[in-house]
C-alpha cells in the first residue's frame, strides 16, 4: 500500500514536529480503542476529523465513525461521505434528526429562528445535533472529537481526555494540541480528503445558513455563528467547554 494512503509516519520524517503529533496521535488513538472498545469518532467531515479519520482507517484501528446530517448541510459537506467510501472502502454511519421535532420548531418559530436569538439557535442546535448525537453515543463508553485548543476561546483548556459530564461519557481530544497549520500539513502530507469548501474561504464548517466564508485575518471560527459573542459559540455538542470555562 502506498505510503501516503497507509498514514505510514515516514511520510512526515523530514518534519520533526509533525512526524511527533502524527505518532502521538496514533498513539492515543490506539490507546482509546484499547481502553474503550466501543469508541467513536464523531465527525463533522471538516478538516480537523478527516485527518483523524485517516489515521482511523489507513492504520486499521478498531474505531467506528459517525456523522450527523443536520438536514442544512452544504452538498460539498454531504460530498465527504463519498470521498471518504471513495479512498478507504468505509461507510460513515450517518446520524439524522427527528423529523418531527424539526417541523414542529419550524412550524412554531420559522425556518430561520436561529437568527433572532441564542436561545432560539441553541434550540435548533439541540434539535438537529445534540439529540441525533445522544442516539448516537447510547449505550457507549467514550467518543473522540476533532477538537483543538486554538479553535475558539471557548477551548483553550482543551485537555486530552476527559470526562463528559454533558453525555455521561468519556471524550477524547486527540488533537488538542494541535495547529491550524499542523492540520493542513497532515492533509497535504498524505493526500487526504477534504471539504472543498476549505480552499474557499471556511476553515470551520457548520450548518449552511450558521456558516460563511471568513476574512483575512479573521479566527478560524469565525464564520460559525458570526452573529453571537465568540463566548457562546457551541451548539451543545461541547457544552462541557463553556461550563469548564465557567467554572
């Protein structure tokens, strides 16, 4: 198999720093499928998770991956999935909302609630990604997630690992270390997929309508919910981020 598929760490040698947080993250990839056998990835399909997913699938660790489809996705998002059975033969399970709840929000406050308040937004958050997530991870011991500590004030004190006391659970950061820079380095390193949406200007990928493209100069998470106060930028999914903060 070829080098760059495999997620063989040769790849990255002639850079020190991205050869040690390739073999770290392997490292604490496999040590979570070894402590948590029932253990997935939940993948937004943005960057951050393809290259977890990449070094999931090219170095067969036993870990499952999932994604949650919104129903207000970018078709270049949706795109990923396919990309992903394209090169490594994997089919992401895919999580979807209650179909009932979601006409029920729409119906009482309008398809576009989310824009008149936190409240509201964090509602639709709840609806189509925090309650498919809890289905998701039912029944679980842990779940990893592409975070990383410069992605936004909300996660600076990105630990490794943790509890999750949101889920019930026990979370893995794996990337929490890592950079912008380290990030794309690995993508280009060992050719992996990735939104198509990145190279037009969204280094954080969300909701269509909570989504756009950021200017130069702007942080990374800035185009998700660029209407809010980058203190309440989470949907749910890492509520445990601001409560730590809070605390």
């Amino acid at each position: 198999m070829d080098s760059s598929v495999s997620g063989n760490v040769d790849v990255v040698s002639g850079d020190a720093r991205l050869a040690g947080l390739w073999r770290d993250l392997q490292a604490r990839l496999q040590d979570a499928a070894v402590r948590y056998p029932d253990a997935v990835l939940s993948s937004s399909l943005a960057a951050e998770d393809m290259v977890l997913t990449h070094a999931i699938l090219a170095n067969r660790i036993p870990l499952g991956i999932f994604t949650l489809d919104t129903g207000r996705l970018h078709a270049e998002t949706l795109g990923v999935i396919d990309a992903v059975k394209a090169r490594y033969g994997y089919d992401i399970e895919v999580w979807r909302p209650d179909a009932a709840a979601v006409e029920a929000h729409v119906a009482e406050h309008g398809a576009y609630a989310f824009y008149e308040s936190v409240e509201l937004r964090k509602v639709c958050c709840q609806i189509r990604k925090v309650a498919p997530l809890k289905r998701a991870l039912a029944g679980r011991g842990a779940w990893i997630t592409g975070q990383r500590r410069e992605q936004s004030a909300t996660r600076t004190e990105l630990p490794f690992e943790e509890h999750d006391a949101t889920f019930g659970l026990y979370k893995f950061n794996p990337l929490a270390e890592w950079h912008f820079d380290d990030v794309w380095q690995a993508i280009r390193s060992f050719d992996i997929p990735y939104n198509p949406l990145h190279d037009q200007g969204y280094p954080s990928i969300g909701c269509e309508p909570c989504t756009r493209a950021v200017k130069p100069g702007e942080d990374v998470r800035a185009g998700r919910w660029w209407w809010e106060s980058s203190d309440s930028k989470e949907c749910g999914l890492h509520a445990v981020n601001i409560l730590q903060r809070q605390s």
